[in-house]
C-alpha cells in the first residue's frame, strides 16, 4: 500500500511540474509538496502576517515592516483594494495610501517575502469588499458568478495589477519578494448556494489566474473544490483538522485570527495570546506548514473605507502591532519566542511526518524525525481545566491547561504556549491640551433647492448618492388643516418610518424629532415618534446615513440601504396617511461637504461662531479648532468620548467616522485562555463606547498650525475634546517590563555630559555635587521624588502591576567615597536613606574618546565572562574546574571550564568527556548535554558595509565671521575667564577677544622672525586667529584635556587683533568634583621675541562671544539657512575654517540604516533638517595597538582595537525617522577645514 501510494504521488507531482511547465514562461524557483514549500532549493516553514497598506501610511511602513521581521515573519501578506485603486472605470490611482509597488518594494528591502491577495474581491472589512462602486453600475452585471460583464471587469484589474508587478520585476522568479499570489477569496460558500454557476466561476478564475503566467503558485481560501495547481487553504480562529483538497498540497493556514473587528454598538474583541500561540503551534504540529497572522498590524480604516455596516474605524484586531504601530505586548513577544522554537524545529518538520501517540486522557505528542538525525518534538494537553505531567522519553513535562510544549532536540522544552515570559503593555493615553473651537450650525436644505431632486415615491440610497458620501436626504411636505383634532388635544400624530438602515435622524420643521439606528446583526431600522406639526405647511426631513457597504454575502451589490418605507402619518382626523408614494425630493450629502469645509480654503467660505455662541450639543454642527504638533514622534489621537457621531478631518484628510455615542453591548467578564475562543469570548469596554480613541497620523500634522475639522451629526460637547499622546517613556519602560529590570538613578551611567546632570546645577549657590552637601541633596532629592512620583501615577511598579522590579540610588559611587572619606560616608547613608523612605516597594541597589583606536571585545571572551560568573558562588582554584547545581526535585546543571589561555581541554564528567577550547565554558542544562559553549560560535559574522548612496546635491558654502572685540553680545572682562562659567554649555564655542599693539620699531618687522604666541588651555581645541587668518590648531585627548598652542604669528605695526576660538568636546563625568573641572583658555598667554623680551597677555582686557555666528542665526535649521548668502559651484569654499556647508538629498529607498561619511572633513557638527546628529571629528586620527586579535586571556580596551591610523569615527548615524522622502538639508559646520565634496550619503547593510 505504502509503494503503491508513493508511485501516485510520484507520478502526480510529475504530471503537476509538466502542468505548471506548460502554463507558464516564466522560470519558476517555487516549488511545493505536501510537507513544505520549496524556494530557490530549499525548503521552509513559512510565517506570515498581514498588513494592509492602505490602513497605515507609507511613513509608517517601514516601521511596520521592520518590526514584522524582528517578531520572526518571513512573509507580508495584503490584499489589493480594487475600489482604492480604480475609483472611476480607467483612472487609476497608486498614490500616498495606495502606493502597492513601494509597499511591496519596502517589504524586499526588509529581506521579506510577500503574498499578494488580489482578489479582487476582499471582504476584509473594507467597503464594498473592495469594489469599487462603479462596478455596481455596469449593465448586465452580477457580482461573482459566471456572468461575463463582471469577469470582464475582474479579469481587467487583475491583469493590470500582475502587469505592473511584472514591469517593476517584483515576482520571486523575477528577483522580486512575491512568492504567491491569491485569486478570489473565501468563495467556497458563495459556490456552494450558486450551485453551477458558481462552480463554472470558480473553474474560470483558476484557469484565469494560471494563465496570467506569474511564476509563482496561486491560492483559494476556504474553497475545497480549487481546481489544480491552485492550492486550497484555510481561514479561521483554529485549522488544525484541515486538509488541502489534495495530498500533494502544502497544509495552508491563511488567516491565523490574531483577534476580531469591532463594531460600533460592540464591546472590544481581545485574543488571549496563550490561546493563538496553542492554536498555531497545534497547526504546526499537524503538518502545517505555512500560517498568516490576520492582521499582524491591523491599522486605521481612514475616511469612509469601513464596511461590512458598523465596522467602527479603528481595525486594530487586537494585533501584535497595534493601531498606533506600536507592539502589543505580550503578544508580540510571546509569538515571536513561538517563531523561534518553530524554527529552531523546521529541519525535522520540512523532512518527516510526525509520529503520533496519545500517553494520557487529553494528551498527545507528535514526534518528527528524519533521516539525517534531526528530532523535533510537541507535547500536548488539551484538557482546558487541568495541568498535566506528559511522559516523554523517559522524563516527565509538566504542560498547563489547554497548552503545547515544542522541544526542538525532543530533550528541552524551550517553549510553552501558556507559558508567558513578556510583560504586558497598556497604550496610556495622556491628554496634551484641550482646543479651542469655533462652530458653524448646519440647516435641513429645501425641498426646492437648486440641486434637489424631486421624484415620485422613495429611493434606494446608494442608487442615489453613489457612495459619494455618507448622507442622503429624503424631503417632503405634509398640510394640516387648520381643523386637525390634535391642534386642539395636544395628541401629536405618529410619524412611522421604515428603513434598509443604517441611521436615521428625522426633522420638522426644521427641529430634530429623533434619532434612531440599527445595528451589524439587523441594520434595518424603524422610526416612531410623535410629531410636533402645525396647521398649513410642515416640512419633513429625514437625513438617511450610510455607515459602510456590505462586504460580504450571496449577492451583496442587490443590498438596500436607505429610506425604502412604508412613512406613514397616524393620528390625523382621516386615520392614516400613507407618504410613501408622495413626490420626495432628494439631497445628496451636506451643504458643509460640498463646501469643503474641512479645508482651509474651504472652512473659510462660511462664518463661524465662538466663545459664548458656541454650538454645543445641536445635531447638524461642524466645529474648527487649530493645534500644533507636540514635539517628538509619539503617536498620537483624538478623545472623542464627549461626541456623538460623525466624521473627522486633519488638514483635509479624513481620519474616519466617529461614533462614541454608540455604547458597547455584549458580556465582559474574565478570561480565561483555556478552551475554544470565539469573538464574543474575552471582550472588553461593554458599557463604555465602542470606540473612544481615533488615530492622528503623524505624517498628516504639520508643525503648526493644523486645522482639525469635526462634523458633528447627533449633538456633543467639543469643549471636551482633547488631544493625546500616547508617552513614550511608559511605552519604553512597559517594554523593559519584558527585561525585568530598570534604572532610576540621577547621577547616569555612560559617557553623558556632566554625568547626566543638568548644568545650572553646577551653578546652584553653595553646592558640591556627590557628597554631605545640603544643596546637592535638595536637587537630588527633589529630581528622584518627581521620577518615583510619575512612575507611580502609572502605576510601573511591580507591586502595582508593573514591570519595575528594583531601582538604583547613586552610581560607581565607591571609589569617590573611599576618596572624600567622612562626607562620603554620610551622603552614602543619606542617599540610602531617602530611597528606601520613598516606598516604592521594590528593592533598591548601589552599584560598586576621540583619538583612540575603537575598542573590539571578542563575543567569546564576553561570554566566558558572563558564564563564569554565574557558575562561581566563590573562587577557583585549577585550571579546569565543574560547577554543579543540583536542586531538590532533582533538577541538574552543571557548567564545565578551561581557565588555559592556549591549550584545549578533556574535562571528564559523569563518565563523559567534553572537549573545551582555551578559555571557555560549556553550559549543561541537564547535566548531560553541552547546549552552549563560550568559544564556539554558530553565528556568522556581520562586517558592516558602507554603501554609498550618492552625493549630496546644490552643495553650498558660507564662511562664518570671526566677531569683533567690540560688536553687540560680545562681553569684556580683565584676564581670563573658565569656558563653561561663561557659556553655561549652551555651545561648544567661546571666543576669547582681545588686541596686541605692535611698534613700527620692533625688530622682528625687519628680520622677519615673527614671535611665538603661547597659549595654555584646560581644554579640549583651540583655533588661533591672528588679523583674521587662521594661524594653528592644538587639542587635547582623552588622557589629558590640556593643551598648549606655541606658534610664530605673522604681526604687524599697529594694532593686531587676536582671536581664539577655544571648543569643548563633552563635559567631565566622572571624578572627585568634576563639576569644578575647568574648560577653555585660562593663561598664562603670552608673545615671547618682541624688543621688550615677552607680554603677558593674560591678565589685559578680554571680550567673550559665546558660539558661533551659524549657531545664532540657526543654520541648521531650514528656515534659519535661508538667512544668509551662499555659495556654489567655483566659489564653494574648501579646506577653509569656520565654513558652513548645506545640501540636499532625497531618502533613499528601503529601511537600512543611514550614514554620512565624513571622511573628507576636519571636525565640526552637523544636522539633518534641523536637528543634530551630533560632532564630527574625522581629522583625529587614531592612535594605538591594532595587532591581530587572540579571543582568550584577561581582556582590556586596548586589546583587540582596529582603525589605528584611521579616523576614530569616519561614519555618523542618520536616524531614518529624521529623514523624509524628499528635500532633506544637511548642514555641517566645519572648524578646521575639509572637502565637503567627498561627503556622501551611505546604506550601512550587513
């Protein structure tokens, strides 16, 4: 039987591989089976995630992209969203949101595979499934079966988005990242209650779709009856049981539901992530050997894109990246530690089926093993109450309820689905400022109105506005006779109103009579209320609302929305009166719309109100308000919780519908992981509005003066309104949560200036930093209690459900005290003191350069440190030595060292022996098998290489001015004064000003023996300018600061003046006092070789200029460099001091990081649009040992250095979230003079 099965198959992938010859090209490197997918050779596990395109900005993709790859993806996954790219039959749009090709080209540079679904039809919660709404429109037409209008129409887009695919060579074949592609979607119901003619569809999409001859396989979703060589898949909240429908097909999971849409009118779905990681790894242990995350980043449904009726406009779908793009922890975290024990399995699982067995009630192990020896195991317990021991191998494994362990050796489990190692994190919304409004109040339009169109009876809505916008309005009039009994009873008559949904707001006479709406499960609505009408003529209005088309269902274009009746009027002295059929006028959208209002051209063509005129809580309102970006790059969003419903607009770009006045219905308890998820399983936020929160993205904000635009339909407070950040600095310690540990401690470690202390500090009366000083212990005191309050207020500390579990108080302070003695001593004790009296309640600790080489310390010299730090509790003694741990309930590990610096080792333990290179330490976790050892690397190494880019463009110099003793700003004191009392650090650069009178009669005039100036300095450069010409350069170094300038300078008869521009490189940060540590010139300075023998100049007059002219007028920045006159082209200046360079460049494509080589240049700094990426010093030139590099013996910094002779730093970091697309200015200023043409912008790839 076994034989004879192999044959078939043999027999049927040849008959598959000549199939898929004939059918193609195309040169396909992708090939498949039923264990794997084969790419280029070799086979893989392959771990997908959707993103969606067009529901996050193309600033934020990169990001997105990046962290997909850092959580364990290989694949990207999209659908292609017809209705945004076709909006009208011919005209095509692949713009901003929309922009496929550099989204998929985004997803190569990151290194990733992508799977294009191109539908087109999506579903996916998107208007109209993805249909433009044109297509509706087209004679004949019905949507998704045999009928030849629609395969017209979907066999066009499909061809014209392959065809661009081609043209940019983006198909795996081609070089590009597409390695399959998707047609239709999700069919297999819809076929099965067409019958023939679905089944006709089906058989014409498939052939379709293999003849377009991609080069790469095509898929079906939940379609059984795909016929060859497209390959059926899944989709669902759990496909362990499914299987292709034949059995040379790779089992296929293309949407792993990470969580579920929400709804307006729904609480907030949530996905316990033990139960998605349960449910993936139970797919993978069942031979799966693809599976997508929908959504892995779910985003924003911008403007009206939502559908599927009240799906609400954020889609978060509860992702491992959220809405905002940032990580949703643990989620991200425990499914990326899943990716990595997956993959640490696939030599076993790509090579051999597993071998099942069932050792206990609700138990099951898969083993998979193959030929060469590799051996991967998953130890199951479904049971959803009880943890359980699984026998395996002769060891017990203890596995929580409704869990998997993956043991990838069949010997450790290195991961348990249940078993949660991240940290939580909660998105904190933290209000910046409220806005303030103006308002402008809408009114019903006319029945009469110009653009009004009168008909006979009611119309469907869609039919009417054509999906133009949202509204509709149906309007009519009804007489009363002045004899109408309830003029006289006060009994108003009943107003009934029939609607296919899915809003209704209903007005007479102009005055809002009531609101009603429907819901996802019955969007139908019914209107009954008592109306206040008068005798003659009463204006009825009924503003009919659109919350999305339907996306999904056997012949959803036939769907109704809109007023369709029966109106009816009962109460009145005749009965009933039936308005259905009575002449209706119809308005398409708001009067506000067509003016554009949430324009700034637009918004100005009405009058608006403020102040006490205010609207507030009116039906029918637009409310203006003007903000500016708050600074960094957070993201950030509007709290909408005080409004009803409508739309929002950020500088004319809609953000969505808001609903707040929407409640939340359904069940909220606890939750328990255990068990078959559904939707309604795990929810939050019942009680509270669906959604509260609407995402602003940074890219839509300008730096001021943003127009936010809302149009209010039911009536709310925007007094109430406010702007949010979401705070990084808890966003970052919410992260650390994941590391278990954090730092607070004002005195910083690292090489910042000061030692992180701010530098007014140094000029608090009476202090003396780090000791018994009651000034320092004010400031100190008062910085910890600000930090420890905030962290408290948000709740971050561990007993309060956070991630800090201890904190630090002071740093390397022992070496100081030992110094200071008794004033150390007592700070010491004070310090300890005061943290401990702040009640964090977890435990506190005290912890015991240009010009150089660069410091390299082996991987395993770090390593063995480490390791032989945890294996010693005390000293050693030999030079190979066993450590072994041995716990009570029978746990072992033992840690096996060679201490020999040259020669391997036999270390025999436990009747075993283990060979240990020099220097090292093996790791036993079981006490029997060597996991890990110090020496022995399995990575390959990574040599960084710069790639240039290219140059920088309208390359432009201006030679900054040396000041005048005398000029405005300057200040004179007599003698010399310290750098930093002067400048108080708010620049690298002080000039020290003053003049040398020379006598027509002096000597050196004649024989042209100019005199030596010196100069002595604390430090860190000093430039000489004598008359304006730069005449030396000295500086200092890491071992010492000071410095001497000697030089003959060129002087002549009268008066000389003499400029010296001394620059600081980093204030001191460590040391006994380093806040009285001295910086700049202070003397003796002296001229030695005139008649009168040597003037000492130190102690004359001496004018103080703080920075440089540059720095003042802000040349860094755009609008400050566009202050002064620049030069170009013959007339740029080069190896010249004191110059300003700036250029332009546009940000490469891709996310690699950036860099500018600076190798041409001298030192100075530089900045990227305005902000600093810091000094540039390339002219030091490196000094020290760079001989060959042995990993083993005690190691120092000066050991293993490279670069001797080189620049210390050739190459200076621009962060990639600094750079935009196009138009970026660098500037750098240059002190000793370079060659701005040799600086190019670089990739820095791996």
């Amino acid at each position: 039987m076994g034989s004879m099965w192999n044959f078939l198959k043999i027999n049927v992938l040849v008959l598959i591989i000549l199939f898929s010859l004939a059918c193609s090209s195309v040169k396909s490197s992708i090939s498949y089976d039923d264990k794997s997918f084969i790419i280029n050779g070799k086979r893989k596990i392959l771990i997908s995630g959707s993103i969606h395109y067009p529901r996050s900005t193309p600033e934020m993709w990169p990001d997105l992209i990046q962290k997909a790859k850092d959580g364990g993806l290989d694949v990207i996954q999209t659908y292609v969203f017809w209705n945004g790219h076709e909006p009208s039959p011919g005209k095509y749009n692949f713009e901003g949101r929309f922009d496929l090709v550099k989204f998929v080209k985004l997803v190569q540079q990151a290194g990733l595979y992508l799977h294009l679904r191109i539908g087109p039809f999506v579903c996916a919660e998107w208007n109209f499934g993805g249909f433009p709404i044109w297509l509706k429109y087209v004679p004949g037409i019905e949507f998704r079966t045999d009928n030849q209008p629609f395969k017209v129409a979907m066999q066009g887009f499909t061809e014209k988005i392959l065809d661009m695919m081609k043209s940019e060579k983006l198909f795996e074949p081609q070089g590009g990242p597409i390695i399959m592609s998707q047609i239709e979607n999700e069919y297999g119901p819809v076929e099965w209650e067409l019958g023939a003619p679905g089944k006709a569809y089906t058989a014409w999409a498939a052939k379709m779709a293999v003849g377009l001859n991609t080069g790469v396989p095509w898929i079906m979703c939940k379609q059984e009856t795909a016929p060859d060589p497209i390959i059926d898949t899944c989709n669902g909240f759990y496909c362990e049981g499914f299987k292709p429908n034949k059995p040379y097909k790779p089992k296929m999971w293309t949407e792993v539901w990470t969580g579920w849409y929400t709804q307006y009118g729904g609480a907030v779905p949530k996905r316990p992530v033990e139960d998605l990681a349960f449910s993936v790894a139970r797919f993978v242990q069942n031979n799966g050997s693809y599976f997508n995350y929908y959504m892995y980043h779910g985003g924003t449904n911008f403007g009206r894109t939502s559908a599927g009726l009240f799906v609400a406009t954020s889609y978060d779908y509860d992702a491992p990246i959220d809405e905002y793009g940032l990580l949703n922890e643990p989620k991200w975290g425990h499914l990326r530690d899943l990716h990595k024990a997956i993959k640490q399995c696939e030599p076993a699982l790509v090579s051999s089926y597993p071998t099942v067995t069932w050792p206990g009630k609700n138990q099951e192990v898969h083993v998979f093993r193959s030929k060469s020896g590799d051996c991967a195991a998953f130890l199951s317990n479904y049971d959803p109450t009880f943890s359980t021991k699984v026998s395996f191998q002769n060891t017990q494994y203890d596995l929580p309820p409704w869990s998997i362990s993956i043991l990838p050796d069949c010997k450790t489990a290195v991961y348990n689905t249940a078993r949660i190692s991240s940290r939580s994190s909660e998105a904190k919304m933290v209000p910046i400022s409220g806005l303030s409004w103006k308002s402008f109040n809408e009114q019903p339009p006319s029945a009469d109105e110009r653009d009004a169109l009168a008909m006979q009876g009611l119309w469907e809505q869609i039919n009417v506005t054509h999906d133009s916008s949202d509204y509709l309005w149906y309007l009519t009039q009804v007489n009363i006779n002045p004899n109408e009994g309830f003029l006289k009873s006060g009994k108003w008559p009943l107003l009934t109103v029939m609607s296919a949904g899915h809003a209704l707001h209903v007005f007479i006479n102009d005055q809002l009579s009531g609101t009603v709406y429907g819901s996802l499960d019955k969007p139908k609505l019914t209107f009954n209320g008592n109306v206040n009408l008068r005798a003659g003529i009463n204006k009825i209005s009924l503003l009919s609302v659109a919350v999305g088309l339907p996306n999904v269902g056997l012949h959803f274009e036939r769907w109704n929305t809109g007023v369709l009746g029966p109106i009816t009027l009962n109460g009145l002295d005749e009965g009933t009166r039936d308005l259905t059929k009575q002449t209706w006028s119809y308005k398409v959208g708001l009067k506000g719309e067509s003016l554009s209002l949430d324009t700034v051209t637009g918004s100005s063509s009405v009058e608006w109100v403020e102040g006490s005129l205010l609207a507030q809580k009116q039906p029918l309102t637009w409310y203006k308000a003007t903000f500016n970006a708050p600074e960094g790059n957070d993201p950030l969003a509007l709290d909408m919780n005080s409004m009803g419903k409508g739309e929002i607009w950020i500088n004319g770009q809609s953000i969505g519908r808001h609903w707040p006045g929407y409640i939340a219905k359904g069940s909220c308890g606890d939750c328990n992981y255990a068990g078959t998820y559904k939707e309604t399983k795990c929810q939050r936020g019942c009680g509270q509005p669906s959604q509260r929160w609407y995402h602003i993205p940074r890219s839509w904000v300008q730096s001021s003066g943003n127009l936010l635009v809302v149009f209010e339909e039911l009536g709310g407070d925007p007094t109430k309104i406010s702007l949010l950040l979401l705070h990084m600095m808890i966003n970052l310690l919410l992260l650390m949560g994941k590391e278990r540990f954090s730092f607070l401690v004002p005195f910083t470690i690292q090489e910042a200036p000061l030692r992180g202390f701010p530098v007014w500090l140094k000029y608090v009366p009476g202090i003396e930093f780090r000791t018994d000083n009651q000034p320092f212990e004010v400031a100190m005191r008062g910085f910890t209690e600000k930090i420890v309050n905030m962290m408290k207020a948000e709740k971050l500390f561990e007993p309060q459900g956070g991630p800090i579990i201890m904190s630090q108080i002071e740093n390397e302070y022992g070496p100081v005290e030992w110094e200071i003695g008794a004033p150390g001593r007592a700070y010491t004790a004070w310090a300890a003191k005061m943290a401990v009296g702040l009640n964090t309640g977890v435990p506190w600790v005290m912890y015991t350069q240009y010009g150089g080489a660069v410091p390299k310390r082996p991987a395993e010299d770090l390593a063995f440190s480490v390791a032989r730090f945890v294996q010693n509790n005390g000293s050693y003694f030999n030079y190979y030595m066993v450590h072994v741990y041995r716990s009570k309930s029978g746990a072992c590990a033992a840690f096996l060292s060679n201490y020999d610096t040259k020669s391997w080792a036999k270390v025999t333990f436990q009747n075993t022996q283990y060979d240990l290179p020099p220097w090292s330490i093996s790791i036993l976790p079981d006490c029997k098998t060597a996991v890990y050892n110090t020496a022995k690397i399995s990575f390959k190494s990574s040599p960084p290489k710069m790639v240039p880019v290219s140059g920088l463009s309208w390359l432009q110099s201006y030679k900054d001015e040396i000041p005048s003793a005398y000029e405005r700003g300057t200040l004179s004191l007599q003698g010399l004064s310290d750098q930093i009392n002067v400048t108080r650090d708010s620049s690298d650069y002080l000039w020290y000003l003053t003049q040398v009178k020379i006598d027509p009669n002096e000597g050196f005039l004649k024989s042209g023996k100019w005199p030596l100036l010196t100069v002595m300095s604390a430090g860190h450069v000093l430039h000489v300018f004598i008359n304006g010409q730069l005449s030396g350069t000295v500086y200092g170094s890491l071992e010492d600061t000071r410095l001497t300038f000697n030089g003959n300078v060129n002087l002549k008869a009268g008066i000389n003046n003499i400029a010296l521009l001394s620059s600081a490189v980093g204030l001191a940060n460590i040391g006994v006092h380093f806040e009285k540590w001295n910086t700049g010139v202070l003397g003796p300075v002296t001229l030695n070789g005139l008649n009168e023998g040597t003037r000492d100049l130190t102690k004359q007059t001496w004018s103080y200029k703080v920075g440089l002219k540059g720095e003042s007028l802000s040349l860094g920045s755009v609008t400050g460099s566009s202050s002064v006159h620049w030069v170009l082209g013959p007339h740029l200046a080069k190896n010249q001091p004191l110059t300003w360079y700036k250029a332009w460049f546009n940000a490469p494509e891709g996310n690699e990081p950036l860099a500018l080589d600076m190798y041409g240049m001298g030192k100075g700094e530089i900045w990227i649009n305005g902000q600093s990426i810091g000094r540039h010093w390339p002219g030091y030139t490196a000094k020290g040992s760079c001989a060959p590099c042995n990993y083993a013996g005690t190691y120092t910094e000066t050991k293993c250095q490279i670069g001797c002779g080189q620049p210390s730093q050739r190459w200076y970091h621009i962060p990639r979230s600094w750079v935009k697309p196009s138009g970026n200015l660098v500037v750098v200023l240059e002190e000793m003079g370079g060659d701005p043409n040799k600086i190019s912008l670089v990739k820095r790839s791996v």
